[in-house]
C-alpha cells in the first residue's frame, strides 16, 4: 500500500481513463472517498493531496472528525451508511450531502431538522437493486412516488440516486443493476422537469467503478484503495 497521496493519485488516474473510454467529459465524475473507521489523520493526509468529499457511515465518528479537522477548509461530508431516525438531526445539521435515505418519513425530518442559514441538504434516494431482504434501501419500483414527495420538501434537494449492489455477482448482473439505476435516473428527469439537480449516480466502489462509470456514475465511492483496509 502506498502512501495516501499515491493512492488518491492512482484511483484519480483510473477514474479519468474510465471516463475517457466511455466517451463522457472530463470530470464529469467525482471521487467519494470513504473514511469510515479511519482516523482524522488519514483524512487530513487526503485532504493534504486535494480530496475534499469524504463519506463516513457512523454520525458520533464523523461528527469527532469534523471537529478535529476544522481548521481544514471547503472540506465536503457525504453520510453514506443506514440512517436511524433519532440520528437524523446531527445528519442534517453537520453534513452536506446523504446518499442512504431510503423512505419518506427519514428524509421528512432531514428537512425539518435542516438548520435555516444552511443550503438544503443534498439527498440521494438509495435503491435495493439486488432486492434482499438484510440490505437497506427501497425498491425500484417505489423511487417514482418516493422522488415525488421528496422534491416536495423544502430543505433537502433531491440529486439522485444511490446503490450498493453485490459485488460478488458477474459483470453482466452488475452491468443491469446499474443501467437500472442510469435509467431510472432519466425517469425522474422527464417527469420532473423543473426540477432542478437530478444530476447523481451514486454508485461503484473499488472493484466496480470502471464498469459504473461506463453506465453513468457521476459520484464513486471509494475507501480500501485510498486507505488500506479497515478495522472490524
């Protein structure tokens, strides 16, 4: 493992050639890196090399981080993992963006709690695309009505969609969940016209991120290889 700096360089490297064999603009993807169960020094290292979104899954350890790192400026926060209701607040009050909200009631209270002098929260609708019982997220089928009373909130801004499907299935599986999650994206935009940001796919991680960006992905999400593996 190198050094983080290599690291975010190398995935950056990978990220650029992916979107350049799927013929889509330059930086037309952006880079998540996942700091879960990191310490504030590795983010502090990433953010030394010019990553600024992190994604954390856990609010009591991102809110430690933040506090150590907030000399560091214009840095981004994504809460990316399952979302409890009494946790909604610290959610809404300190993060940028929320990648896992998966029903009406979650994202209600994000709008709610969501503190008047801050930009509406950025959210992504997480879909269960291998439909499993044990994994968060909601059906498929559900995003249209889902996405119809979200955009109705006042202090969230729906931006996309969001999936972590299985990685240990074959590339044409994965190729089909993302497309479905590409193409429900176009959905929402035709029958949402005026809304303004449907502009997010995320989804890809280190394993798969080539192939989500050859079907659209605008956010991957990557951890392990910029970080090395984590604790349990």
């Amino acid at each position: 493992m190198g050094s983080i700096a290599d690291n975010i360089g190398g995935v950056t490297r990978r990220i650029q050639k992916a979107t350049k064999a799927a013929n889509r603009p330059e930086n037309s993807v952006r880079l998540l890196a996942v700091s879960k169960r990191k310490p504030a020094g590795d983010v502090r290292s990433a953010a030394a090399a010019g990553q600024r979104a992190f994604g954390e899954n856990y609010v009591q350890e991102a809110l430690e981080k933040m506090a150590a790192l907030a000399d560091i400026p214009r840095l981004e926060w994504h809460f990316i993992g399952p979302i409890q209701s009494n946790k909604t607040r610290d959610i809404a009050v300190h993060f940028d963006w929320v990648h896992s909200v998966d029903r009406l009631k979650i994202a209600r209270r994000l709008s709610d709690q969501r503190p008047e002098d801050k930009p509406p929260l950025n959210i992504c609708l997480q879909v269960n695309v291998d439909n499993e019982e044990t994994k968060s997220g909601t059906t498929l089928e559900s995003i249209p009505q889902l996405a119809t009373d979200v955009l109705q909130l006042p202090n969230v801004r729906l931006r996309g969609l969001m999936a972590i499907p299985d990685p240990d299935q074959s590339e044409e599986s994965l190729r089909a969940r993302f497309r479905a999650l590409a193409s429900m994206l176009n959905q929402l935009r035709h029958a949402h016209p005026g809304a303004t940001g449907l502009d997010t796919l995320s989804m890809g991680m280190s394993g798969d991120l080539d192939l989500a960006i050859e079907e659209g992905a605008t956010i991957v999400r990557v951890g392990t290889a910029l970080f090395g593996a984590r604790e349990a």
